[in-house]
C-alpha cells in the first residue's frame, strides 16, 4: 500500500478556487453592510462594517493560502487491486477504505477551472455513500476509471 498525495497543481487549484469564492464572498457581504449602511433606516455603527470586513479578509487569507496547503498535506490516496485507501482530514483526520466489490460507479468530474489545470476528480459510489478523490492528473484519472470499472465489470 503506497499512498499517494496530492500534486503541486491541485495544490494551487484549490488556492484558485478558494479566492473565487473569497472574492464573492467580500462582494456579496460588502454590497449588503453597504445597503444597510446607506439605505436602511436602522443604521450599523461604521466599527462593526469596519470588523466584519476584516474578519472576511483575515478568513479569505487562510483559505487561500493555509488551509489548501494543509489539506495537501494530509489528503492521500492508495489504488490495490480489492480496494482504494483515501486519507483525509486537516483537523480530524480520517481514513476510508473501500472495497472493489462494493463499488457502484465511478465518476469524472472536470470543471472549467480544473481544466485549465489539466485535473479531474473522481467520485466512487457504494451503496451507502459516494466517496470523493482529490482532483488527479486527467491522464491518470482517467486510467484508474477504467481500471476500477474493468474490476467492476469482472466482479458482476
């Protein structure tokens, strides 16, 4: 059994993906502080607008570059020919294991941002819950889907 983590690429990916959101986030948060601010009767004191701004930055700064960099950290995955190993967890960490035999289907995923990185996530279905994998190499994930649905295939 050879875990293997997570490549540089998916690293940043999830650094993109995380100041996407950030920045939708301030926007969003920003557009409401100020119609309440401007167009409400009630009005909110500027140092509230002022803090809730800066725990918004100081959040969006950890998920950008901290928290994707942990997760790197900790997240691995293992492919044996009776099952798939899956770590994770940053705070709590957790293993999956899930038995070839018990596996459904198995999925691609490739977004328009993972495209750019040239990366796919997988997602594994049992009968009980759908287990997802960190976003792979396209090449290689789509190798290890057609392998796990070959032993699917010989399992049936």
């Amino acid at each position: 059994m050879n875990i293997q983590k997570v490549d540089d690429k998916v690293i940043k990916f999830w650094q993109v993906k995380a100041l996407i959101d950030s920045v939708i986030t301030i926007i969003v948060f920003s557009a409401i502080l100020g119609a309440v601010y401007f167009f409400s009767n009630t009005t909110i004191p500027l140092w509230i607008i002022i803090i809730t701004l800066i725990v918004l930055l100081i959040s969006s700064l950890f998920s950008i570059f901290l928290f994707p960099n942990l997760k790197g950290k900790y997240f691995g995955y293992s492919f044996d020919d009776d099952r798939i190993i899956i770590k994770k967890g940053v705070w709590f960490r957790k293993q999956e294991t899930i038995p070839m035999i018990r596996i459904q289907n198995i999925e691609s995923n490739i977004g328009p941002i993972a495209k750019k990185f040239n990366l796919t996530a997988l997602r594994v279905t049992t009968a009980s819950k759908t287990h997802k994998l960190p976003e792979l190499n396209t090449q290689e994930a789509l190798e290890l889907q057609q392998w796990v649905q070959q032993i699917i295939q010989k399992t049936i």
